[in-house]
C-alpha cells in the first residue's frame, strides 16, 4: 500500500514541533549585534552561552499566529492578489486572452518557456524580484495548460526563472550588494565571473524546463499534475469559447499597464509590498469596471478570489512559526556558531566548499538573503582570512547557498505563498524539482572551486 503523504500545514508543524523539542537539547547561544553602516550585523568573535528559553506546548501554539503577525504584509498581498486576479478572470478577459495567443502560439508553443524565463532571471538577477513574481503565477499556469503543458510548467517559468536569477545574480543589490558591503568589497565587483554564474544556472533551469515541458506536450499523462490539472477550474473549451471582445482587450491593457507600473515602481522607486498590494488592488477595482462587472459584481469577485488563497497564506504563516521558535529558543546562532567552528578546520578550497554547503543548509532555516548575509557575512568574512579563501568567494558561497533552496525549502514563505497561487502541492513540487536541484549544488560547488582555485578577488 503506498504511504499517503501528510498535508503540507501538518509537515510543518511537525517540523514546528522538532523545532521546539531542539530548544530542550541544543546549548542555547547568541552573538552579539552591532551597528555597521547602518545595518545591524552580528559580532564574530562576540558568541557566548545563553540561559535556556525553551519553549514549550503553548509556545508551539503561539508560534503559528506570531509568525502570521511577522509575515502579514505577505498574508494580504496574497489575498489582495488572489481577490484582483479573481476579478480578472471573473470578466473573461484571461480565457479569451489565452486563446487568442494560443491561436498565435499554434505549432510554436515552446519558445515561451525559455523567452519567459529569461525575462525572470534577469529581474530576479538585477532586481532581486521574488515576493513581486507572485501576481504572474495565477496567469501563466492556466496559460501553460492551454498551451498543452502542465500547471508545473508554468509555475517553473515565475518561479524557476527568478530563482535562478537570484541564485546566480550578478548584481542583485539585496544579495550580492549586501553581503560585498558587509564584506568590504567594492559594490557588485566580480561582476565578470558573476556573470558566469548566472548563465550556467540560467541555462541549466531553462534546459530543464523545456526538456520537461517536451515530454509533458507528447505524453501529458507523464505529468505528476495530470489528475490536479483535470480538476482545475481554469481548464478552457475552445469550441464554446468567445471571441476576444473589445472589453476583453480593454482589462487585458489595466494589466499590461499595470506590470509596466510594477516593473517602474520597483526599479525606480523602490516599491515592496505595501506599494505593489495597493497596484493591484486598484488594478483589480479599474478591471472589474472596465470588464463590466459593476461595483456589486467587481466586490464578489474579489473575495471569491481571496477566499481561494486562504490555505497558502495560512502556509506563510505556519511555515514562519518554525523560525519563531528557532529563535525564541536561541538555536539560530548555536547553528551558525558551531557550523562556522567546523569549516574553520578545513583547508583552502574544502573551506570554500564548507562554506557553501554550509549555507545551503542554513538557507533552509533562514530563507531570506538579505538576513542570512546580516547573519553570516560578518563571520564567514573573517573566516574566509583564517582558511585562505578570498572574501569574494565567501559572497559567492552565501550568494548560491542562499539562492538554490529558496524554491524548495517550505520555510521560505513567498515561494510556498507563489505554489499556492499555482495550486500546486509541496511535495509534487519537490519531487519534480529534486534532480534540478542536485545539478545546481553540483554546479554551484564546481563554481566555487573554481572561483577559490583562481583567486578570484579582488581579496
């Protein structure tokens, strides 16, 4: 009998639960944390021994709504997300904007995986774009499908070509920006073999994509989707299917303007959240009017959409409660102390590569860069000193460990939150994109190597 995989918001308070029993038997550390231009980082040399804080039975039960307190920004732009495309679809817009661009697509229907990705991987590269990637995912699965691939397909495209942006960036300033300035490297320097990096990692998703997607469009019973795809509500009927109407095309237009806004907004003006939740929300208003839905129509569209997002923003904050307690119980920097203790001991490119597979493991406790380079830049810096690894490969060690687990990992709430949009399950995900993965470690340790054995500096 084949074992029944656990609901992904039961595997993860098991590992909520884990988290918590660690806090009974981990030796309970701290770093000090200090103020360097104007970031808060840890002192190195400042570990030391704690008092015990475990956190018990009513801890683990706080932690879930703690963490949907943290992570609330996330939580309402996905239901504000969910509620605007709900209108979207509402007024028939996106079905007859599918099928007018698969008519165009007809017999060509593969060149927008890698042209889409690519799109991705240059903003997840030069833009650090992640939680932004969220409001494609709802229109490119229903898309991929049409087009006769899967719902993993088109998730792949968003989130597969911006993480792989991010993982091998060149110059994401959340990133690699970050972790030079804590290092005291020049801003974005190496940006030659960087660029490098982001090819190979690129390339590699692209091809493996499309290679997926080949099989999927042969044989589509291959896919571990198949029978979720049959069951979706977005599936088409092109014979009963009307033609794209003017209207049709008018909220299509509030679309496009507003992804040219997005991609304004963050670019120039440093938008987040916060600005990108109210764009849609007024996206979704301007469509619903202009899909002639009226006020009343506009408004219960809204909250159908939202209300079919609510298991993955329940994730979110499930999946930050495993941090909640990581933290109120002092096992981060235990980890991170003892971690750093036994890299120390290697030598020069052994070094490098602890340090990467160090990071790898750590990105799954800690799934954001800008908090892991807070984090670990300020000891695997001095660090790297001590083992004769060059500052610039410790950046290049945290850059990819950040970056390839940040597609895997259920603790990494915008990832879980963009599966959610795609009505996708974790552990079909996880399953289809483990051999990716693996090629990306290998890949990324390869690249590390090389980048130790060269003495890629410039120190």
């Amino acid at each position: 009998m084949k074992a029944k995989i656990p609901h992904v918001l039961v595997l993860l308070f098991c590992i909520i639960i884990i988290a918590a029993i660690s806090t009974y038997i981990v030796t309970p550390g701290e770093y000090v944390r200090i103020e360097k231009a104007g970031r808060t980082v840890v002192d190195p040399e400042s570990y030391h021994v704690v008092d015990r804080d475990t956190v018990g039975i009513f801890g683990i039960l706080q932690s879930i709504p703690k963490g949907l307190n943290e992570v609330a920004y996330i939580v309402f732009f996905i239901f504000i997300v969910g509620g605007a495309f709900g209108i979207i679809a509402e007024t028939g817009a996106v079905d007859a904007g599918i099928a007018a661009l698969t008519r165009v697509l007809q017999g060509r229907e593969k060149i927008i995986i890698p042209a889409v990705m690519l799109v991705f991987s240059l903003g997840g590269s030069m833009l650090g774009l992640a939680e932004e990637t969220l409001p494609f995912i709802p229109a490119m699965v229903p898309l991929a499908i049409a087009l006769g691939f899967d719902s993993l397909t088109g998730v792949a495209m968003v989130l597969l070509g911006a993480g792989a942006g991010f993982a091998g960036a060149f110059m994401n300033p959340f990133t690699v920006g970050i972790a030079q300035g804590i290092a005291d490297l020049p801003l974005f320097s190496g940006m030659g073999f960087r660029f490098v990096v982001w090819l190979v990692i690129t390339s590699t998703a692209i091809a493996f994509v499309y290679w997926y997607a080949s099989r999927i469009k042969k044989n589509p019973k291959l896919s571990p989707v198949y029978e979720d795809d049959l069951k979706r509500e977005d599936k088409y009927d092109w014979d009963k299917f009307e033609a794209l109407k003017g209207y049709h095309k008018g909220v299509l237009a509030v679309v496009v303007i507003a992804f040219i806004f997005l991609i304004w907004g963050v670019t120039q003006r440093g938008w987040f959240i916060n600005e990108l939740s109210a764009l849609f929300l007024g996206m979704g208003i301007v469509a619903g009017l202009v899909g002639k839905l009226g006020t009343e129509g506009t408004a219960e569209a809204f909250v159908k959409g939202a209300k079919n997002l609510t298991m993955a923003a329940l994730i979110v904050g499930v999946a930050r409660g495993i941090l909640v307690v990581l933290t109120e119980g002092h096992i981060i920097d235990t980890v991170l102390y003892s971690m750093s203790t036994v890299i120390r001991g290697l030598p020069g490119s052994f070094s490098a590569f602890g340090m990467y597979v160090f990071q790898c493991f750590l990105n799954i406790i800690v799934p954001s860069g800008s908090g892991q380079a807070a984090l670990t830049m300020p000891i695997m810096a001095p660090l790297s000193d001590l083992a004769g690894v060059t500052r610039q490969t410790a950046v290049l060690a945290y850059q990819l460990g950040d970056g390839f687990t940040n597609i895997w990992t259920p603790t990494s709430g915008y990832f879980m939150a963009g599966l959610g949009l795609a009505g996708v399950a974790w552990h079909k995900w996880a399953k289809w994109f483990l051999p990716l993965l693996a090629i990306w470690f290998i890949s990324g340790g390869i690249l590390v190597v090389i980048a130790q054995s060269m003495q890629w500096g410039p120190f």
